[in-house]
C-alpha cells in the first residue's frame, strides 16, 4: 500500500503537546512534541482523519495513560456518517452532554450527498463538498467575524443543536468539563 507523508510542527506553543490522530490511529495513538520539535508520519493511501493537540499527558512504560481534557465536542465541521455523543461520567465545569442522534444522512442536502448503491451513507460537509473559502473558513472567511454558519451547517444545527457545525461555533458547542 502506498504511503503519503504528514508533517506536524509545534512552532507557538509555551508547552509540549501530545497530538492525536483519530482513527485508524497513526503513531501508536499519540507522540510528545517539544515546542519547536517537527516529525514526519507515515499515513497509508487514502487516510482521512484529524490530529488535536493534548496537554498535561502522562503515559506507563506499556503506553496507556491519560490526558487533562480542556474542553470537548462532537464535530460535524468535516460532515456526518453516523451518529455521535459524549456523556461526560464525572468532573467539575459544564461537564454537559453532547449530542447528535440524528439520522442526518436522511435530511443530507443532495449536492453534500456521499452516495454508495443509490444510498446516502454520509453526509459532507460544505468545505468537503465545494472547497470554497466560504465554506472552509479559510482565505478571506478565516476569522470569526469573516466566517458565518452556512445555509448547509445551518441544516446540521437544527438536526443536532448542541453539535459543532462550522468552524467558529466555539460559543454555544464547545464544553469543557475538568
């Protein structure tokens, strides 16, 4: 299988971090970065996923370990598949859950359509589907000022209020629970 190559670089940052990569997982699940420190990732043809960054990790010889978590919540700036939740269990701050139990794959807008057999399996997300600046926040929609909901992340809201459904919907879908 052919290999594609991703390259993270801690440049700003006071602190280490520990990036994450979603799944299937890349680099055992995590790594330490130094400020200033780089590393090149080997990522099969064709992966797709997201790396964040972590704080305050500690980790036992065999790997397992944790991380303080800051804040949290269920993401639908890069589109649907399948629904998703957090219950937070334990904690102190606005430890809330976090829902989208929708089925947005029957609500998906035809041209976000991620069709298999004639069927809607997912559902992209603007950015996704027309890598437009508008839609991606990026360009001269990079700010929070610049970068407003869409007609498209307005249908994810609706469907799954307390869901994260463009770039900058920090305000009212972003949790943190300490």
């Amino acid at each position: 299988m052919a290999l594609s190559y991703i390259h993270l670089l801690l440049v700003f940052c006071v602190f280490g971090i520990t990036p994450g990569s979603g799944k299937p997982q890349l680099m055992d699940g995590g790594l330490q970065l130094r400020p200033g420190q780089s590393v090149d990732i080997n990522a099969t043809q064709g992966w797709s996923g997201c790396f964040w960054g972590r704080r305050s990790c500690s980790f036992d010889n065999s790997g397992k370990g944790s991380c303080v978590t800051e804040f949290y919540d269920v993401s639908l700036v890069d589109g649907y598949n399948m629904p998703g939740s957090i219950f937070p269990s334990s904690g102190s701050g606005e430890c809330k859950a976090v829902t989208c139990v929708s089925d947005l794959n029957h609500r998906c807008p035809k041209d976000l359509q991620v069709l298999r057999n004639c069927t809607v399996v997912a559902c992209n997300s603007a950015c996704m589907a027309f890598n437009k600046p508008e839609y991606c926040c990026s360009g001269a929609y990079i700010t929070p000022k610049t970068c407003k909901p869409t007609e498209h992340s307005n249908v994810f809201k609706a469907s799954c209020p307390t869901s994260y459904s463009y770039a900058y919907d920090d305000p009212t879908n972003t949790f943190t629970c300490k």
